[in-house]
C-alpha cells in the first residue's frame, strides 16, 4: 500500500513532543484506498465537531465521537450544527453512491479531518478510522499530552463483506449486560457489525421467555462447571439490543436446536420424548440432548420462543443453531428443520443455521456458518458447496482458523484444542473467497469469529482470547482481497498493541507480531 513509510516518524526513541504521527491508513481493518498529501491536523482546544443540520443520527455519532476524545484529550470539543468551517466535520451525502450502506471518505488537511458517508453506518466506521490514526493515549480515561494529530489525505473505503460478525457464547458461561457491552465497544473499533449470541445451550438457557418461563428461571441457573449462571431479563435484552446498535451492530440471537437443548429439556418434562426431565447439566460434552421431534408440544415450544424472540429482534436475522444434533436421526432432523425454518419466516426473520442446515433443505434466503476445518472431507465440503450453488448464503467461521476459543499454542491458556492450536498467522492467512471449493464467491456473505466458552469465564479470557485475534476476521470481513499480506498486516497489527493496552485490554502478546510500545 501506497504512503505508509513513516510520514513524520521521529527516530526511535528520540525525544520530542509527543508521538509521532501516525501514518495514514495505519488502521485495522486496512482501508480499501489510502492516499496520504499534504499537511496533517492537530485536534486543539478549539476544535469543534460539526454535523449536518436536522440529522439527528449524524448528531448521534458526533456526541459517540466527542465522548472518546473529551477524556484523553481533556478538550470541551463541542457538537453543532450551526455552519462553520474547520474543524472535525460528520456529514451525510445522498449522492455518493459509490460508498454504500457502510463506506466513507476521511479527507485531513491542515484545516480540519472531513468524513463523508452516504448512511450513518459509514460515519461510524469514519470515526473508527480517525479515532485509530490519533495516538494511543487517546483510549485512556484520564488526561493525556497530546498533540492529536490526523496525518493529512484521503481514505475512501468500503467493506468487503456486509456480514462481519463475532459470536459469544453466553450459556457455557453467562456474561453480564456490562460485559456483553464491552464486548460491543471492543467489536465497534474494528468495523464488526454484527453480534451473535449464543443464547441457549445444554448448560444453560440465557434469555426470558414470558410463555416458558423455567427456561431462564431453572434452565438457565447454572453453567460450566456448576457455577450460578443467570439469564438477560427481556428489559436487559433490549438495553443488549439497543446498545449494539448505538454502535451499528445488529445482534443475530441464537436459539440451538434440535441438539444443544438439556436446558430447556431439564425445565419442561413434556418436551422429553419420554416425558422426564433430566438434571441440569454443568460438564462440557455436546451432542446428548435432542428435542423430541415426533411430539406437536415441541412446536409450540419453539414457535413461543421464535415469536418472542423476534419480537425482541430488529434486525433480519434468526439463527437457529442446528449443529452436533448427534442424538437426532438424520430423517428426524430434517423434518425438523422442515417445520421449523418456516416459523422464522412467518416472524419476520431470516433463517441462519450452522452448515450441517445444508443436510437438509435450507430456507429460501437462509445463511449457513460454515465452521469445519481445512481438514474437514471433501464430502461435507461439496455438500456446503452444493448448497452455496443453490442460493444459500454462507457466514465463514472455520474452526482451525477463526475459533476464539482454541489456544493459540500448546502453552496458552485457556482454550480448547480440537480444531488445533490458533496462532495469530493462522487465523488471519486465508482467503474467504477461496476457503471452500465450488463456491461461488457471490454466496460468500462473510465472515465471523465465534468465542465458545466451556473453558472462558472471566472478561479477562474474553480479552486475551479475542485479541489480538478478532482483528483477523475483523480485517478478512472488511478489506479488498487485493490488500491482504501477512508481512504489512503484523506491522499494522503491531502498532494496535499499544491501543489495546490503553483501553484495559490484556492481549495475547503473540511472538509472531513484532509489538510495539508507544
Ligand atoms: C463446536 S461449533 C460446537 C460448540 C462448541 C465448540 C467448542 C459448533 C457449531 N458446535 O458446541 O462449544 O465446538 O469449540
């Protein structure tokens, strides 16, 4: 990529006024174009933030702006709309078609940084970008020395991919409303614009639902290794859901079935083919549970919980889990699929199943999440593909690449290892569009990073699990095919560290990313 020599790069270590600027483009997830001329600007005391007169949404993501900066900084950096010139501008155009739902176009010059989107999504991601080009420092909480400086000229960028998503899973181990949170902010800096959670599992069942309520009540009251466990009221869901999109995330609930189910089969005897509920479960085996597919009760069961779900749903997607069903016959689990596919259209939504929905017949318009391995059999490759050429669409997440929840090596903790150790290289060096033969690349949707939690419990394992991982497939989601390469991308990568540490994050410091302190 063009210009990212050292624009104004002290010598190392030489003293100065403060860091050296950042050069243009230096950002995860490297922006399509980058043309670096001309002066940089100096954020200052004086400087204001303008937006667009009578637009609320961009007077939104002006006030989300000035809420990063005003704390490192210490500036007053005030929002308005009444004109002026100079300064940090936000401003919508109709007419650049060429950006799309998400694109944006950062101009910096000596008088102010300009960013330019044609939906608010776009202005969102412009702040990221110039929020990442300012030095480290500013993430941090408390008063900084500056200056802030944006290097001068022009980025224009769009993504590759409208699906960029990170999964947590919130049954093996329940996560907090703040946590889920924090989570979003740490997914928002890196251009993911979608949440999935996984919200029902053996182990626990994370969500209200007022017609069942011993789902959240009983079902969801332990976890992985018999801890409490907890469940989101829907007032808490919704505070999920809002917050996600205060951040230009659409969240993509999951509900797992007809696998995955001890919880809800432990709250409800009838929904066991037997009529006995078994005990809750804390362990971490998967493929045990199966909902009784024979029984008309199961599709009233799951009926209540797609309507109520959707309902709690703005955004398009429902995703209904399917994988591992290892105690449901193939005949059975494809007439449940059958049944069921067509609830979520009847609420509105769009089906998502994990790959194994292409052993049965997928839904007009439905996802899968492809998460099999490199080495995963040609036949099951083929039938994904088959599927793919037929019109489902495909999220990628495969395990032995993009797996938050494997271990980076044998000496790191926690971690699963199932899929193969996952080192930083690993999860960035590959091609979605090439990933699976016989796909077409139109039905590649994206791409999406899943956080299983059998062995994560604390905010702390998120941290370290997720980065500086989540940047890959943040990166794979975002940039042109034609920017990919290992050698700039752990440059770029490298130069994240002192920005992650800066906002509290205890990352993996992986000996294959030459870090750096700022
Ligand atoms: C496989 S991926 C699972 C999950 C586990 C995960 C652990 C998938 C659809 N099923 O149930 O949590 O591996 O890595």
């Amino acid at each position: 990529m063009a210009g990212l020599a050292g624009v104004g790069a002290a010598p190392p270590g030489a003293p100065g006024p403060g860091p050296a600027v950042r050069p243009l483009g230096e950002v995860v997830p490297v922006p399509a174009s980058v043309r670096p001329s001309g002066a940089p600007y100096t954020i200052t005391a004086r400087t204001r933030i303008h937006v667009d007169h009578g637009a609320p949404e961009v007077r939104r993501i002006g006030a989300y702006l000035a809420s990063l900066l005003r704390p490192a900084t210490g500036y007053a950096l005030p929002v308005t709309d009444d004109g002026g010139k100079g300064g940090i501008r936000l401003r919508l155009s109709h007419r650049e078609k060429a950006l799309g739902p998400e694109g944006y176009r950062l101009r910096s010059g000596r008088l102010g940084v300009t960013i330019t989107a044609r939906a608010p999504a776009g202005l969102f991601h412009g702040v990221q970008t110039l929020r990442q080009q300012l030095p480290a420092a500013v993430e941090r909480d408390s008063r900084q020395a500056g200056p802030w400086t944006v290097a001068g000229g022009t980025i224009t960028d769009v993504p590759r991919y409208g699906y960029r998503g990170a999964m947590l899973d919130v049954s093996r181990h329940f996560f907090t409303v703040a946590q889920v949170k924090r989570w979003i902010d740490q997914l928002a800096l890196y251009k993911i614009n979608k949440l999935h959670l996984h919200l029902s599992d053996d182990q626990g069942w994370r969500i209200a639902i007022d017609s069942w309520p011993r789902l959240a009540a009983y079902g969801g009251s332990t976890q992985v290794g018999g801890g409490p466990g907890g469940h989101y009221t829907k007032a808490q869901y919704r505070e999920i859901v809002s917050y996600a999109a205060s951040r230009h995330l659409e969240v993509v609930p999951e509900i797992d079935m007809p696998g995955h189910t001890n919880a809800a089969l432990a709250s409800y005897a009838e929904l066991n083919c037997d009529g006995v509920a078994p005990p809750l479960y804390t362990g971490t085996a998967v493929g045990f549970s199966s909902l009784c597919v024979d029984k008309p009760v199961t599709y009233d069961f799951v009926e209540d919980v797609i309507r109520e779900l959707a309902a709690l749903t703005p955004g398009r997607y429902l995703h209904i889990g399917g994988d591992e069903a290892h105690s449901t016959s193939h005949a059975d689990y494809v007439a449940f699929m059958d049944r069921v596919q067509p609830v979520v259209a009847k609420y509105g939504k769009t089906v998502v199943g994990w790959h194994q929905l292409t052993g049965a017949d997928p839904a007009k318009g439905a996802l899968a999440q492809y998460w099999g391995l490199d080495r995963t059999g040609d036949a099951e490759k083929a039938k994904v593909a088959a599927a793919a050429r037929n019109g489902t669409g495909l999220i990628l997440s495969p395990a032995d690449r993009l797996y938050l929840d494997m271990k980076y090596s044998e000496k790191t903790e926690p971690g699963l290892s199932w899929a193969g150790y996952v080192e930083v290289r690993r999860s960035y060096d590959w091609d979605p569009a090439a990933y699976l033969p016989g796909v077409p690349a139109s039905a590649v949707a994206g791409v999406e990073a899943p956080l299983w939690t059998e062995t994560v419990s604390t905010g702390a394992h998120i941290d370290r699990m997720a980065f500086p991982r989540l940047l890959s497939a943040a990166e794979l989601g975002w940039s042109p095919a034609a920017s990919h390469g290992w050698e700039a991308y752990r440059e770029r990568l490298a130069a994240q560290g002192p920005r992650l540490a800066a906002l509290g994050i205890d990352f993996h410091r992986s000996p294959q990313v030459p870090w750096r302190t700022e």
